[in-house]
C-alpha cells in the first residue's frame, strides 16, 4: 500500500527532532455548494532538525516514530529513490 503524502506550512518547531506542520484542504460542501477550508496539525519527524517556522515541507507516513509521531519529513532525494 503506498504511504500518503500530505503538503503543509511548519507552525512549531520547538520540539528536538520534532515538526508540527498545519495542513489544509479545500473542498465543496455538499448542501451549500461552498469552497470550504479545513486544517489539521500533523507532529512529524525531523531527524536532521533542518525545518524552520513558515517552511513549506511535505510529510509522508511511516511507521510510528513515537505516541504522537507517525509522519516524517520528506527530503527531494528520498521522493526520487
């Protein structure tokens, strides 16, 4: 099954190794025909501590790194391997 991979801006990066990116999605509510936005914070892993507030990173899921950490930050190089 492939692991999915969401796009988001880092909202905090206080943490050691650890990103809280803001994700958003945009869709058509069904009775009112109404773009509407939704947004949710994903804790991802950031091994390299290389993300920054306001960095727009992508995060695919893995396997869980901790209780609240099951996504990981994704580097160009490891999308094309």
């Amino acid at each position: 099954m492939p692991k999915r991979i969401l796009q988001g801006k880092v909202v905090s990066d206080k943490n050691d190794k650890t990103v809280t990116v803001l994700v958003e999605r945009r869709f058509t509510h069904p009775v009112m025909k109404k773009t509407v936005r939704s947004s949710k914070k994903y804790r991802a892993h950031d091994e390299a501590n290389a993300c920054q507030i306001g960095d727009v990173v992508r995060i695919r899921e893995c396997r869980p790194v901790s209780k609240n950490k099951c996504w990981e930050v994704v580097t160009d190089a490891s999308l094309e391997a």
